[in-house]
C-alpha cells in the first residue's frame, strides 16, 4: 500500500501528465471530425474530480483558442473553454466502478455522444453570437437555428466518433490511471 | 441509483442524442436540398462578380449571364483565366488572370448580402452553385492570419 505522500506525488505527476498531453494535442493537426481532447478531459474528470477535470477541460480549450491548427477561435473561446469544463466536471460526477464491466463502455459510449452534442450546441452558440453582431440583421436566435443547422454535420461526425473513442476508450484510460496512482 | 435505473437513464439519454442529431442532420439536408432547389429553379440567371487584386485593382462583371446550376468556378472560368487543382474536397484556385497565390496571399471567394454583409465561402467554388442576382467576389488577400479580412 503506497504511503499518502506518494499518492500524492503521483497525483500531480499524473495530473501534470495530462494537461501536457492535453496541450501538446492542441498544437497537433488533426482529421476534421476526430478529437481525443473530450475523452482526456473526461477520464480526468473521472479520477481527479469535476474541479480539475473541468479546471484541465477550461485550460486546454483556452491554449487550443490561440494554438489550434484550426486558426484563432477568437470570440469562440469562452465557448469552448465552458463546453470542454462541463465534460471534466460530468466526468467527476459519473461513478465507474474499478471492475471494467462491459457495462461501462456502453455507459461512457452514451456519455461521450451526448457530452459531444452539449458542447457543440455550446461552441455553435458562440458563433451564432458572432453572427448576429452587426453588420448582421438577425437575431441571435434566427442565428442560432441557423448555426446548428449549418453545423450539422461537424455535430454528427464529432458525436459518432466521440461515441466509439468513449465507449472503447474510458474504461481502460481510467483503469490504467487507477493502477498507476495504486488505488 | 439501482442497476435497472442507471440503464434506463443511460437508454433515454442515448435515443435523446439520436434525435437531437438526426433531426439537426436532417434539417441541413433540407436546407442544402432548399437552396439547390430555388438556385436551379431559373434556366438562365444573372450575377454579379467581381476580382479584387490586392493592389487596389477592382474589376466587376455585373449582370453576367450564366446557367442555373452553374458553379461559381464555372462562371469565373467564362470571364477569367483561371487555374486550379482539384482536391477530394473540391477545387482549390491557384492563380486568376495570372496573379498567382504565394504563402501568404491567396484568392479567397466571398458573397454579399444584405443580411449578414460578406461571408467567405463556405467550400470550394466548384461545389457552390450561384443564384439569380447573387454576388460573389473574388478577394487576393493576407491568408497568413484568421480571421481573414472581409473584402473592404
């Protein structure tokens, strides 16, 4: 049994871990429609407790406005920093047990699709606001409507693809976590 | 929460998703179908397009006659040079009337209304069909930063 100090050390060695490799996936390009940043924020949600995981989510999402492959997300940011915080703090509030049940994929599966909808109707509502800023004669709920429609497609392919990294993905992230930090 | 509870939230929380998303994927297949639809309704349309060179020179084409249905690449191409190289996402303009992109400039393709003012192409020119009366402008501008500049 590691004594309460090393735990310790471990956490933050781990802790310290995630939000390199959080940050260091910013900075790299991806596919349009595959992103592991919400799993990461997820599984940290998960071991470390809503605060650091939505504390982990708000901070990479605040490096990803001005270092995304993508270009500079600009009004967006606060946006994105509160979608990616809301997956870390449900991480921190669903129980997986230490068993690896089939269950738990299947349950992370969900989790994954609907946190992925939630914070894309969140970003889609960031730029909705930008759209409805003058020039523009609409308003931000004509905007809205628009936005996520228009954004359809992104939503889906983000939704399906974050399904299958959760539902095979969580479980072994967090138990590995768990083995590394002795619990 | 017991086992039989757990499942039934984790079922409703599933079909929720699948029905928020196919119905938002839906509307955007409408709202693609809609567009399409009231763009190709007219067999010969009217545009206006105009090329700004980055240099102070601006050239408009206004009222030019094209088919309905037509690509903006394809009405470019009726009063331009153009060159260009096509990509799984579309075609992706390397030079009009000569004037070359580089890494930091490059032609950038917007449309005016009067709604949202100028929005920048939302893909490649040969898969945006153009609408009666619609304008569309050809901008040689700074892409070495994004947001790009909306053409002045």
């Amino acid at each position: 049994m590691p004594s309460k100090k090393r735990t310790n050390t471990r956490q933050i060695a781990l802790f310290s871990i995630l939000v390199a490799v959080g940050t260091g996936l910013q900075v790299l390009w991806r596919p349009p429609g595959l992103e592991f940043t919400s799993l990461l924020t997820f599984s940290t949600g998960v071991i470390f407790g809503s605060v650091l995981g939505a504390s982990l989510g708000a901070f990479v999402m605040f490096v990803n406005a001005f270092l995304s492959p993508w270009g500079l997300a600009g009004l967006n940011m606060p946006f994105q920093m509160l979608g990616m915080s809301i997956i870390g703090t449900v991480g921190g509030l669903y129980k997986m047990e230490n068993d690896g049940k089939a269950r738990f994929h299947a349950e992370t599966a969900v989790l994954g699709a609907f946190l992925t909808f939630v914070y894309y109707s969140i970003t889609n509502l960031g730029f909705a606001v930008y759209l409805a800023l003058p020039p523009s004669s609409i308003t931000l709920l004509e905007a809205l409507v628009l936005v996520q429609v228009w954004g359809a497609i992104f939503t889906l392919l983000y939704t399906v693809s974050n399904t299958l990294l959760f539902g095979i993905g969580a479980v072994p992230i967090v138990n590995t976590m768990r083995k590394l930090l002795g619990r | 929460m017991s086992v039989k509870r757990r499942t039934f939230t984790f079922v409703v929380l599933a079909l929720l998703v699948w029905a928020l998303v196919a119905s938002l994927t839906s509307a955007y297949y409408f709202y693609l179908y809609s567009n399409l639809f009231q763009k190709t309704r007219k067999p010969i349309i009217h545009l206006n397009l105009g090329f700004n060179y980055g240099n102070g020179t601006v050239q408009w084409f206004n009222q030019t006659e094209a088919r309905g249905g037509d690509t903006l690449l394809d009405i470019t191409m009726q009063v331009a040079k153009v060159n260009h190289t096509i990509f799984s996402y579309g075609a992706f303009v390397n030079s009009i009337n000569n004037v070359n992109n580089t890494a930091s400039k490059a032609w950038i393709w917007w449309t005016w209304t009067q709604q949202f003012g100028w929005s920048q192409g939302p893909i490649a020119s040969d898969r945006y069909a153009l609408g009666d009366d619609e304008t569309a402008y050809w901008y040689y501008q700074d892409v070495s930063a994004w947001p790009y500049s909306t053409p002045p």
